[in-house]
C-alpha cells in the first residue's frame, strides 16, 4: 500500500478510535444506555459520574454516545458493503453481457437513481418497520447504483484487454470470464466509491433515526439528536454533542477517502 | 551589419537530475530567421521554450535572455506556435473571441475594434469567410485550419519573434506545405524574426538563413544555412545531412535514426 | 423535426420506462403494505362493521388479483389521480399540490446559493491548486461536506434563533400576521434563510471540491500552455478559460443534485417546521398513509427527470461541442 498522506492518516486513526469504541462500549459505558442512570438535564463536566451530562429522562449521554457508535458504524459499514457488492454485480452484469441485459439493467439503475436514496429508505421503512437489517436494507436500496455505473464503465474497457481474450481462448464461459477475471479487476474503482458510500451511509441513517424511524431499541446518534431537540433552548448542548460525533465520523471516512484515491476525482 | 537583438547568454537548463541544454548562447538579429534542429530528445523544445519562458516549474534555468534590454513579453514581444494546435485554443471559446482578447491585451484596443483585428488576422492565415468564422469553435475547424488559426492568435499582439516548435509535424504532408508556406510569407512580410524548431533539415534550409544543430543540449554548430549544408563540420550534421530528409519522404522514414556509436 | 422537438421526443423515450419501472417498484411497497394501510384506516376511522371492511376492500381492490389492483392503479394514474391520503382525507394530488411548491423554492435557493457561491470558491481555490488557500478551502469543504444538513439546521437555530434572536425559529412566514404582497414576500425571506443555509452547505462544499478538482485537472491540459504563451493575464486565464472550461462537467451534476437535495429537505423541512413536500414524506410514513408516501416518491422521481431534462437543456447551450438534438 503506498503511503498515505497526513489527512488519510488523521482520519484513519479517528476511525480506529471510533471502532475501538464501539467494540469496547460495554467496558466503556456498562449497562443499558437507554436506562435512567442519574438527574436530569445535567450539564457536561458538571458531574463526575455523568461527564457529558445527561438528557432530559436522566440518561447518560457519553454511554449514548459510546454505544450509538455501535449502531452507526455497523448500520453503515454493512449497507455500504452491500451497496457495494449488489452494484459490482449489477455493473459486471450490464457490461459484460451488453445487448438488451444491459439495456435493462440501466435503466433500472437510473430508476433507482432517481427516486431519492433518503425517500427509497424511508418507504422501504415503512413497510419492513425499522430494525438493525432493514435499516441495512433500505439503506443500500438507494446507495448501490453509482457503484454499477463506474463498474460498469471499468468492465466495458476491461473486456476489450487482453487477459478477457485469454480467458476466452482457454475456453472460460462468459459468465466465469465476467465474475472471476473481470470483476475482481474492476473493484479497485469501485472499491474508491466505499468511502463516499459508507459517509452517505451514516448520514442517512442519522436521518432516519432523526425523523423517529430508527431502531427503537437502540441508541443512535440521530435519535439523541431528536430527544435533545425537544429541549433545545434549555440543553443545546444534547443535540450538539451527538451531532459533532457524527461531523467527526463523516470527516475521518472522507478523509480516509481522499487519501485513498489515486484521483482524487471520485472523491468530492 | 544589423544590432543583437535577441541575446541569449550561457544558457543552462536542467529538470532535476537530467541537464537539458548546456551553456548555449545565442544572437538573434530582427529579421533573422534561425532554425533548430537535432534529433528527438536533444533539448530543442526545452531551448526555444526557455527563450520563451514558458518551461515547467520542475525546470531549473541558469545564465540570462536579455531582449532590447531587458526579458521578453510573450504575446507582445514573442508569440509561440506549438506542435499540437488544438492544443493551444480553448475548446469552449470562439476562435474570434481567442484572437480579440489578445489583440485587447496587448494593443489596448476596445473589444469591438479587437474583433475587427482578429477577423483581419484569419483573412491573413487564409481561413476563408474569416468574418463569418470568427463565431465558430475550433473544433468545427480542421487541424490545418486550428494550426492557422493558432497562427494568428500568436501573432495578434504583434510580437517581433516567433517561435515556432515543429509547427507542422502534427499534420499530412500536404498541409504541413500550407503552413510553412504561409509561416515565410508572414515571417518575411512582417519582418519578423523567427526561432524554428524542427527534425527537418530540408524544412530548416527552406524556412532559414541560420541553423543551429543541438545535440544532447549543446550547439554543436551553427552558421548560414547553404554554408552549413555544404561543409558540415560536425559529424553529426554530416550525419543528419546524409539521412537525406526532406519533405517529399512520408514522416515516419524521416525521423533520424543515427547511429551515435559512430560518430564518437 | 426542429432539433429542440427530437431532443424531448428522445428524453421522453428514455424517461417512460425508467418511470414505469419507478411504477412498479411503488406498485410493489403499496402491495407490500397495503393490508395495514386498511388497518391503519380502520384504526383511525374508529368503529367499522365487518360489512364496512368488505366495502372498503372492494373498493381498493384487495378482493382482485396483483394485476388487476396494477391495472387500476395505472389507470388512475394516467388521469391524474394518486390515490386518497388516508391521513388528509383528501386526494394525494391535491395534498403534494399544495406542498410541492414550498419544496421547490426552498430548493431552487439552495441549489442556486450553494452553485453559485460554492462555484465561486472553488476557483478561488482551484485558481492555486495546492497553494495554502486551496488547502485551506479544500479541507474545509471536505469538513463541511461531513455536516448533516438537519444538525446544521438545529446549529443554526440555536445560534441565530434562541441566542441572537436575529431570524425566525421555524415556519414558512408568521402566522396571521396579516401582511400582504412585499411585506409578505419579505417575511418568507426571512424563515428561509436559515433551512435555505441548512439545506444548501453540504452542496457548496460538493460544488466548491467539484469546481477545484476540475480546475486542477484544466490546469494540465495543454491549451492553457498556449493561453500562457500568448500573454494573456493569469486572472483572464483563470476565470474566462480554466473556470469556464470547469464549470460544465459540474453543470451536469445538478440535475441528479436535485435527487439527493429533495431527500435532505425532508429533514430539514422537518426541522424547520416548514410544511412542505419534503415533511409530507416523513408525515405519510409516521401516519402510515401509503397511497400519499408513493405519490410522493412518483412526484419525486417525475421532479428529478426534468431537473435532468432542464439541466441537459441548459448544458447543450453552454458547451459548443454538444449540439442538441444532433
Ligand atoms: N518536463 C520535463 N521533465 C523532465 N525532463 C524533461 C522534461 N521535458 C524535457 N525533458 C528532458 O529534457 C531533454 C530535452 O527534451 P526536449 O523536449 O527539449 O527535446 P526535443 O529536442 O524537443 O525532442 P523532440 O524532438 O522529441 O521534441 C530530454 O532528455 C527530455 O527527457
Ligand atoms: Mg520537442
């Protein structure tokens, strides 16, 4: 792996950090981060047993915070994977079968792309009801066509190369050339989309959980938000904290985006 | 005998560890026509760009080019002629507009008067309908038409030199005649001096009275053109003579490959 | 056929199935979810015979097959009709009419703000690529870029709202305030400044990173060698060559900006109490009124295919090499 640069390596030691954790949240922050663990309304550094407060029901918002981390990063890292992988396949698929599959296959991508992704998961949601796999689910429904798109692209140069042409004279079918030869050369693009698909991610799931359609019985950062909103005046500090937890988290993974790209391009 | 006009003076350039041009001096008188010639990788582009100040940050240069005292503007003092004309036109402007903006930065002229200009300056490089043309993009021009219209955005703000590296070798034989052709008619009718950079020594006796042959960044020799031609003295030249290159060949078998080995 | 004619003509041909897959794919969530849209509408309407139910199912076609239940649902349609909002009591076209066009002003600001001034600082920065303004606006907007539009939104409040008590809290203008023609005008300016704001940072920071990195990429194409060597000033080449050849490829991306920005005014809609098409999503959702929800999602993905099509339109004036309808 070349080098990174000072940015790609302050994000990756942000990220490091944040899932540290969220593996080690219940040695952080025992107990149920939902369950009423002192007075209410505290504000930060006022208390030795509540450093950053606690919320208007008396819940400890650094456990929040520490498990929230849980919830976002495995809500966005498996529906960006999936994204991901559903759009490789879509794209592999549309471009190396070409023809009418092809024909198809984008314009249901376009379809996709053009129902918003933030809408798509919140109809998905309200059908399935929110949990961790269907938050995962509607998330990805709307996050997976820019990855078919540039595989696509990638596949419809790499098939004119000659390694495709090999594989053909060694008498490969179409479908074993497209999935074993091509794909895996095609994923190092679409593997620079991770980043932005995995920040989109957490901001739509920050969303959801936001407007209330989050898993109820977790905390998440977007909820917190929701509840400190109800005290806005009094306690801003309630929906600030979350929020600068979720700014840093987006930050680090685009950080580490832009430090991977070899463009810089794909990488807004 | 005519004052130095353009005077370059122990001229170095290097780009990190590789030395492009060593100690090359020049004089440049107006009206003289001077060509460069040597082979691909010599240090001719990297000479005529130096002299221009146009070379890359990366370039390291030493030694001075002094012009009527002092360094020369380019636009108004050299115009520069590339290789590759669309490479030198922006693709979403007009090419009028390309050619009035610099008659207006140079000659001080309104926009309406600098349109006027620029239509004269197409008329000059014979691109036909030059006032209906002026609203037209360059790519609605062929390569032979961008290069003449490079031509005239070059000369828009009426520089007394131009430099121009391989003009023609982007383009068919036929119309890389066009254009050398319409490059002596306007060199001689302007009395403009010219720095000529081309692989062609036939093209180089045609287009100037000097030449200067470079090889790995020196000047090797440098006089009169029929002098040069009829007594080489460096082997080099002989050699480069004795390719018999000219303008009929088709371009791939023009390309000197010499044997350096030999000539040691 | 004149070039414009032919243009819409192919974009239509495109556009119908991309729409009619959009179709089936709500055809297929308002199946998912049709049995508790009943229930959700027994649950509120209170006491319903067993007789009123089977009318009731009659009605929306549950006692039909998919494809007949598909057919009617088209067929509707194509009249104009989306259905009943269980939650409005009134008809879905009517509902989003009344909200669509809070939407798109509040979205047709942002987008203008956030292109513009996020085009403007993107060439400030791209003007030096790797100079320390660039580096500066570059990781700022990537900082920027990492904001939830709805968190802003709450920042913002607080900040200019509840402390300095500069600008509104919330809502599209006062309320009974009695104020007519300018003035009127003038108080909705005022409620928008603030989810205008929300809404439009994290599209500057695309737009300005967009713009930057095009322009670094202009910098390397040989014509700007042939700009320099005629002597043009640097400010010329920046702005009338380097920014001008810039600025189309981002031109393009509005059109699907729209996508993601209709998506964010949901919340930021939310958060501003500004009742709009946005808040009508998440207000179908939280009252389980399906037929609203994928009326809503039509009207969306119908808004973001003419966003295209007007971006399109635009960009085949703006760049000579694409001649419409050629
Ligand atoms: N930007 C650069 N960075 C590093 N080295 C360079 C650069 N430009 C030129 N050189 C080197 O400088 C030397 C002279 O190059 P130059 O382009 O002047 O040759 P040339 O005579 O114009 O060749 P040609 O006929 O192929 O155009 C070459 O060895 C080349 O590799
Ligand atoms: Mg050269």
């Amino acid at each position: 792996m070349k080098t990174l640069n000072l940015e790609a390596k302050i994000g990756a030691i942000l990220l490091v950090l944040l899932v540290l954790m969220a593996l080690f949240a219940p040695l952080i922050a025992p107990g149920d981060p939902l369950a009423i663990s002192g007075e209410a309304m505290l504000r930060p550094f006022a208390s030795e047993a509540h450093w950053l407060g606690t919320d208007r029901l008396g819940r400890d918002v650094l456990a929040g915070l520490v498990h929230g981390t849980r919830t976002t990063l495995l809500v966005a890292f498996f529906s960006a994977a999936a994204a991901l992988i559903v759009g490789s396949i879509v794209g592999t698929l549309s471009g190396f079968l070409g023809g009418l599959a092809d024909i198809v296959l984008m314009r249901i991508t376009e379809a996709f792309q053009t129902v918003p992704g933030f809408l798509l998961a919140l109809a998905t949601i309200s059908v399935t009801g929110p949990s961790v796999p269907t938050l995962i689910l509607a998330i990805s429904l709307g996050n997976w066509t820019q990855a078919a798109r540039v595989t696509r692209a990638e596949v419809l140069s790499l098939r004119e190369r000659d390694f495709v042409a090999a594989a053909r004279t060694l008498g490969m079918r179409p479908l074993e050339i497209a999935f074993r030869e091509i794909l895996p050369n095609a994923f190092g693009p679409t593997a620079s989309l991770a980043a932005i698909s995995v920040a989109t991610a957490i901001l739509i799931e920050a969303a959801l959980s936001f407007l209330g359609f989050g898993d109820p019985n977790r905390v998440t950062w977007g909820s917190m938000i929701a509840e400190g909103r109800t005290v806005l005046r009094a306690a801003p500090y309630l929906s600030i904290v979350p929020g600068i937890a979720l700014v840093v988290t987006v930050l680090s993974i685009h950080l580490i985006g832009r430090g991977l790209s070899h463009t810089e391009r794909l990488q807004p | 005998m005519t004052e130095t006009y353009l005077n370059v003076r122990n001229l170095n350039v290097s780009y990190g560890k590789t030395i492009a041009i060593r100690n090359v001096s020049l004089q440049l008188a107006k009206g003289d026509r001077l060509a460069l010639i040597g082979m691909s990788g010599s240090g001719k582009s990297t000479l005529a760009m130096a002299i221009a100040g146009l070379l890359p940050k990366q370039a390291h240069i030493e030694g001075t080019i002094d012009f009527a005292g002092r360094r020369p503007k380019l636009g108004s003092d050299i115009g520069v002629l590339f290789q590759d004309a669309s490479g030198s036109l922006d693709p979403v402007m007009k090419v009028g507009d390309q050619i009035a903006e610099v008659v207006m930065t140079h000659l001080g002229m309104s926009w309406i008067s600098a349109r006027v200009r620029a239509a004269e300056l197409l008329d000059r490089v014979k691109i036909p309908k030059a006032l209906s043309r002026l609203n037209s993009y360059p790519h609605e021009f062929s390569g032979g038409q961008k290069q003449r219209i490079a031509l005239a955005a070059a000369l828009a703000g009426n520089p007394s030199i131009l430099i121009a590296d391989e003009p023609t070798s982007a383009l068919d034989t036929v119309i890389q005649k066009h254009i050398v052709d319409l490059l002596g008619e306007l060199v001689k009718d302007g009395g403009l001096t010219l720095l000529f950079v081309t692989h062609d020594i036939a093209l180089a006796s045609q287009q100037a009275d000097q030449i200067a042959v470079i090889y790995q960044g020196e000047v090797v020799e440098a006089g009169a053109s029929g002098q040069l031609l009829r007594e080489p003295r460096h082997p080099y030249t002989k050699a480069l003579i004795n390719t018999h290159i000219s303008l009929d060949r088709p371009r791939s078998k023009r390309l000197p490959q010499i044997d350096m080995a030999g000539l040691q | 056929m004149p070039p414009l004619a032919s243009f819409f003509l192919k974009r239509l041909l495109t556009a119908l199935p991309v729409l009619f897959i959009v179709l089936v794919g709500s055809f297929l969530l308002l199946e998912a979810a049709s049995g508790d849209a009943v229930d959700a509408y027994i649950a509120r309407s209170g006491t319903l015979d067993a007789q009123q139910i089977a009318q009731l199912r009659m009605e929306w076609g549950l006692d039909q097959g998919p494809l007949y239940r598909f057919e009617a649902y088209v067929t509707a349609l194509a009249q104009g009709d989306l259905g009943w909002s269980t939650a409005f009591e009134r008809p879905v076209t009517s509902v989003i009419a009344e909200r669509l066009p809070v939407t798109l002003l509040l979205m047709s600001i942002a987008t203008g703000l956030a292109f513009f001034l996020g085009s403007l600082l993107g060439i400030a920065a791209g003007a030096r690529p790797g100079s320390v303004r660039d580096r500066l606006l570059s990781t700022g907007s990537l900082a920027l870029y990492a904001v939830p539009g709805f968190w802003l939104g709450l920042v913002l409040i607080v900040v200019f709202a509840v402390d300095l008590r500069w600008l509104p809290i919330g809502g599209m203008e006062s309320i009974a305030s009695g104020k007519a023609g300018l003035a009127r005008m003038a108080d909705i300016a005022v409620h928008l400044v603030l989810p205008v704001c929300a809404l439009a940072m994290v599209y500057l920071a695309l737009y300005l990173r967009l713009m930057r990195d095009r322009m670094a990429e202009i910098w390397r194409d040989p014509f700007v060698k042939g700009l320099e060597a005629r002597g043009l000033t640097r400010r010329r080449i920046v702005w009338r060559h380097v920014a001008r050849n810039a600025v189309l490829p981002v031109i393009t991306m509005l059109g699907w900006q729209s996508a993601a920005m209709l998506g964010g005014s949901v919340v930021v809609e939310s958060v501003f109490s500004i009742p709009g098409f946005g808040r009508l999503a998440a207000e179908a959702v939280a009252r389980r009124d399906t037929p609203l929800l994928l009326g809503v999602l039509l009207c969306s993905a119908i808004t973001v295919i003419i966003a295209n099509l007007l971006v399109d339109l635009a960009y085949g004036k703006l760049d000579p090499r694409v001649r419409i309808g050629r």
